[in-house]
C-alpha cells in the first residue's frame, strides 16, 4: 500500500495543503519578529517547528503524484515595454 499512486485529485488536493501550510509558517515567522510575550513567542516557535516537520511528511507524500509540470529548457523572454 506505501508504493501507491495518487489519483490526480488526490495530487491537487495535496499541493494545495502544502501551500496552504507553507504560507501558514511563512506567516507565524514572521508574526514572532512582532510578539513580545515569550510564551506566545515559544508556543509560534513550537508550532513552526512541528508544522515544517509536517510539511516533509506532505511532500513525501506528494512524490506518489502521477504526473510532473514539465521544465522548459528556453525561457521566453520578458516583456519590458
């Protein structure tokens, strides 16, 4: 059962949690260099230090997705004007 394949729903739902989380820690980050009460300072600390390892859970989770977003060799090239 570990070396299933998720169903391409399964897949999006996936990817959408793993930004969702990433953003979630990306924020409680930034909201500590604002909080001066040490015990919510610690409490954001432990809850960014359990999210990242959650997050690690997902995205070995996310490597069973059936399909990869192809990377261009070429990059198109910007419009400036």
């Amino acid at each position: 059962m570990d070396n299933q394949i998720l169903a391409h729903h399964e897949s999006l739902d996936l990817h959408e949690i793993i930004n969702f989380k990433t953003l979630c820690i990306a924020k409680s980050k930034l909201m500590q260099g604002l909080v001066f009460d040490q015990d919510l300072k610690a409490l954001m600390q432990k809850d960014v230090e359990q999210s990242m390892k959650a997050l690690e859970e997902l995205q070995i989770i996310y490597e069973r997705a059936p399909f990869e977003a192809p990377v261009p060799q070429n990059r198109p090239t910007p419009i400036i004007n």
